[in-house]
C-alpha cells in the first residue's frame, strides 16, 4: 500500500479531485493528520464514511511499527521504529521547560564513519523518504497531551541529513505550514539542521532562501585530528567547510552553532582549545560544547570536569560564544544509535591512531 505521508500536499489534492470530491476535502484531511492527530483514517469523523474507506483501501496512514519505546526521568522519550523492509532508526522527543523539542533521522544508519558515534558503525543502508521522516513527527507528535504543541526540531538524528536534502526539504516545507492549512505549525527559526560539513549542499540550503539554523559539527580543530574522528574530511577539510558556513551566515544571517563533542584526552586538551578560539574568533556563531554520552563497545570516555571546565575556561577567555550541551535522556541510550544498536550485535572496537 502506498504511504500517505509520501504524498506531497498537491499530490493529495489531485487525489480528491480524481475521486469526484469536493476541493475542501484536501484541506480538511491534511488538518486531521498534521493538526488534529488522527490515528486512523477512520477517526477522520468529519470526511465521509465512503472517503474514509477508499483510503483505507488504497493507502496507509503509518508505514512504521514501534519496537521500543523508553521514557526517561527527566521527561525524555525514545522512540525505535521499525520500517516494512526491517530497517530501524530511532527519534527522540525531549521536554525542556516550555519546549517540545524532537529530533528526527533522515538515514538508516550514516556514512560519515564518525569514529565515537553510534549511528555509523554498520555505514548507511538506505535515506529515508520524505514520508519516513513526517511520520516520525507525528509519532512524536502523538506523546503529546492534546494541549501541548511540538515547538522545535533539531535534525540531528541518524543519518547525515544534508546528504537527504532532496527528501527532508519537503518534509520541514510540511512541518512550517501553519496549522490552519494543514501543517505542524512549527517556525522555520526552530528548525536547526545538524552536518559534519558537506560545502556544496551547505550551499544548496542557503540557495533556498530559509531561515532554518545551520549547524556544522566540527569535533577537531585541525584537519589531522578530524581526519581520525570524522573520516569524510579527508575529501573535504576544514577550511572549504568553514568557508561554506560563513556564505551559508552571510545568506540568511542566522548565527551559525557549531558543536564540538568533547572526548576524554583525545580532543580536550589545551592546545586543541586554543586552536579552536583561532579557528572561531570573529565569527557570528555559537559553539555548543557537548561531553560524550559513552557508546557500549567503544573507546571513548567523557572528559573529566577539571578537563571539561579547562577547556571551556580558554574559550571563554578567547571570546567564543560558547555553552555546554545538558545530556538527555543518557539513561534511555538517548544518543544517536544506541537503542538501535543495542537490540544488534556488540560494535567493534575502533582504534585512533597514534
């Protein structure tokens, strides 16, 4: 059966005019999935019993099952979801104050090869479509009491999502549509887009004219070390990502985040700190330090708090913008793949070299 959430509004438009219905239907269906939360198309009390059941006949409303679904103490919730051709990929919904933030996948799996990250261990097996990556919003969507709305989304999930554009940008087009047409309601100013750099997608993103956050995942502040920890810079470097961001901040003129995952005596010492107040100084942007959530079967550790409070003390005193990332949901396997990977096999054990 064909996944509603793959049809584009238009699509389903010229669905209901094929049916002989009246072009208000369009409308009133698409507030039932993105605003009013139905769950079937039979709880779509308002289209037509005989609407209700040709749909029902030809497509389906949720393409995803539910393998895990783990709640954490400080409001946190992990969602697995379980795709027809046995793929899984996780999403996460996470309570702060008045927010309700969700981060969402845009891959199975990543090809990034990120040494300490969960997510990429096995590579990538496929993009999801645009109707995977809707149908993880309203499942998160669907945790919420009825009175409560989704307020941001950070695309930061599984999967490099600048490598999926084609598939994301229609699915975030949907989430900004306010609600009253048929969308989540969700301003494109709380929408942040996470990369590890890919200039000339970073350049496709600033060529739309968005106001959607950028940010670019840096984790070393040479090219030596981020060649050990994310193995696609080798093909990319430093300074053709960095250039990127600066036309990406002179396009739309949000500030840039960059995030930094800091990894006990690997990337925190002194003189990386140093590098990185170089490599920022005089840039609009904010750098979002975040201490390693440990993966079961590798390596890496979080810094110590001397460590941690060192390394953000020399920021500081450089003049970078610059906060810590509170962890969430570290109880739950909150971090990117961890639930995923830990219904798999043990990950190997990777090594940096010395």
């Amino acid at each position: 059966m064909l996944h509603l959430l793959d049809r584009s509004p238009t699509d389903i438009a010229a669905w209901v005019v094929e049916q002989g219905l009246p072009k208000y239907r369009t409308a009133q269906l698409l507030r039932w999935i993105y605003d009013k939360r139905a769950a079937s198309f039979e709880a779509m009390s308002d289209l037509p019993k005989a609407m209700r059941g040709v749909l029902a006949e030809q497509f389906q409303l949720w393409s995803s099952t539910i393998v895990a679904h783990k709640h954490a103490g400080d409001g946190t919730e992990k969602l697995l979801l379980e795709w027809p051709d046995k793929h899984r990929i996780e999403c996460v919904l996470i309570r702060e104050g008045d927010r309700r933030t969700i981060c969402i996948s845009t891959q199975v799996g990543c090809a990034m090869g990120c040494v300490f990250c969960a997510s990429g261990l096995d590579g990538v097996a496929r993009n999801l479509t645009t109707g995977e990556i809707l149908e993880q919003m309203l499942r998160l969507q669907s945790l919420l009491p009825a009175e409560e709305r989704l307020s941001n989304i950070v695309v930061m999930g599984m999967g490099e999502p600048l490598a999926n554009l084609a598939r994301l940008m229609p699915a975030l087009s949907i989430a900004t549509t306010p609600n009253e047409q048929g969308g989540l309601g969700i301003g494109a100013r709380k929408i942040t887009i996470s990369t590890v750099g890919l200039p000339p997608a970073i350049d496709t993103l600033a060529e739309a004219g968005l106001q959607y956050h950028l940010a670019v995942s840096l984790h070393a502040p040479n090219d030596t070390l981020r060649n050990q920890l994310v193995p696609v810079n080798k093909n990319i470097g430093l300074e053709s990502i960095m250039a990127a961001a600066d036309r990406f901040f002179q396009s739309n003129g949000r500030r840039l985040t960059f995030e930094y995952v800091l990894l006990g005596q690997i990337n925190d010492r002194v003189e990386h700190a140093h590098e990185l107040v170089r490599l920022l100084r005089g840039r609009t942007a904010l750098l979002n330090v975040i201490p390693y959530n440990p993966v079961s079967g590798l390596p890496y550790r979080t810094p110590s708090a001397a460590d941690q409070e060192r390394f953000l003390s020399i920021l500081e005193h450089g003049g970078i913008n610059v906060q810590v990332r509170t962890r969430k949901g570290d109880k739950i396997d909150a971090a990117c793949g961890q639930l995923r990977r830990s219904q798999l096999q043990p990950p190997a054990v990777v090594e940096l070299q010395s």
